[in-house]
C-alpha cells in the first residue's frame, strides 16, 4: 500500500490524481492511500443532492466555496481545512467480502481512529458513515465509486471545531443530521497531522491483511 499526502488541494486536482492511480491499479499497480484536505468545497453524489443545498450558487460563489458533481455514491457533502479526507485506490475483485466489507472496514478504520482518541463512535444501520452513539451527530462521511473492481473516493473525517460549512446543507440528506467533529468531542484541539498517523495505522492493520489474502495464489 502506498500512502500519498497530498497536503492542501482542490478537489478537481485530488480527483485527477485518483483518476490516475485508477488507472495504474487496474493495470497491476501498487495500490495508492490518498490523504487531504480541500479547501470549502461541497459535493454532490452520483445520484445528485442538489435539493439538500440551502443557498444557491451566487452565494457560494461569493463566499468562496466550490461546488463539484462527483463520481461517488451518496449524497450531499462538505470539505474543508481541518478536516481529513482519505481515498483509498484498492482493489476488491478478490478481497474477501468484496465491497460489502471494503466499506465496512472503512467504517471500522474510523472507528477505531476515533478510540484513540477516547472518541466512542459507531455505525449506524442503514446509513453509511460513522456516527456518535446518539445517532444524530455525524462524524465521518463515506461515498466511492467502482470501476473495474478498484475503488476510488472514500471518506471524510471532521476533525477541527468548525464544522459550520455543514450548516449551508442537510447533511447527506438525512433529516436530523448534525455533523460533528474529534475536537468537539474530545472538548480540546486536535490536529489532522495526529489523525493522519493514527488513520494510515488503522488502515494498514485492516487493509494490509485483506490485501495479502486478495494476492495470494491459490491452493491446490
């Protein structure tokens, strides 16, 4: 697994490296971690979420905020500075569980990132993502796309205070929904440069092992 730090980049040119790491992995690459941030961006599912916006174009252009039809699944969400955004470009054709347990192990990553922070986080059926207990307060956002069994986009984990970007939208489209942060809820500063260490160790422990048994030859 190679992990790529990408630092601070817009979305349109996060989205042109994955695309190329797509191709190299379709074609027997060393698959690629991608960790970023994105400057204010808001960005829409395959399946739209257009209608979950609550201010209109000229108002985000206003305020500097970009606005990106994807090529992932789910619906409406936010990026920004302080929060830690990672796309695993990976191969699930022959990982056991396919993409059914490739999202979750994801899940789990941000599970576990969040415990070592003394977070407690969750899953919450039949909504993608991570979530506190209550299941009202939203930590972490999760949308990919497939093409050729290799994965591409991935999740979204807030980390600083300021999650107010999520107030422009209904967060995922989910009536209800607050988004939340590590900050918030461990009531002091955390850094994305902490979670980054901490989320590129959970995604070696759960990844690497899938990886190897996806690779491995089969036994007479």
């Amino acid at each position: 697994m190679r992990i790529v730090d990408l630092g601070l980049m817009r979305h349109h040119e996060a989205e042109e490296r994955q695309m190329e790491a797509l191709a190299s992995v379709m074609s027997g690459g060393e698959e690629t971690l991608f960790l970023v941030e994105h400057p204010k961006v808001i960005t829409l599912g395959r399946q739209g979420g257009a209608e979950n916006l609550h201010v209109g174009r000229e108002y985000l252009e206003a305020q500097g905020i970009e606005l990106v039809q994807t090529r992932r699944g789910g619906n409406i969400t936010c990026h920004f500075p302080g929060q830690l955004v990672a796309y695993p470009v990976f191969r699930v054709e022959k990982r056991p569980g396919g993409i059914r347990r490739f999202f979750a192990d994801m899940e789990e990553t941000v599970i576990r990132t969040a415990a070592a922070f003394g977070v407690t986080a969750v899953r919450r059926p039949g909504y993608p993502g991570v979530w506190m207990p209550d299941g009202g307060r939203k930590l972490c956002s999760m949308g990919i796309g497939v093409k050729h069994f290799v994965t591409y986009h991935g999740l979204a984990l807030n980390v600083a205070r300021d999650v107010s970007l999520f107030d422009l939208i209904t967060l995922c489209g989910i009536g209800g929904a607050h988004a939340t942060s590590l900050s918030l809820e461990t009531g002091r500063t955390v850094t994305v440069k902490e979670v980054k260490d901490v989320l590129v160790r959970e995604f070696r422990a759960l990844f690497a092992h899938s990886s190897l048994a996806a690779h491995a030859p089969a036994q007479e």
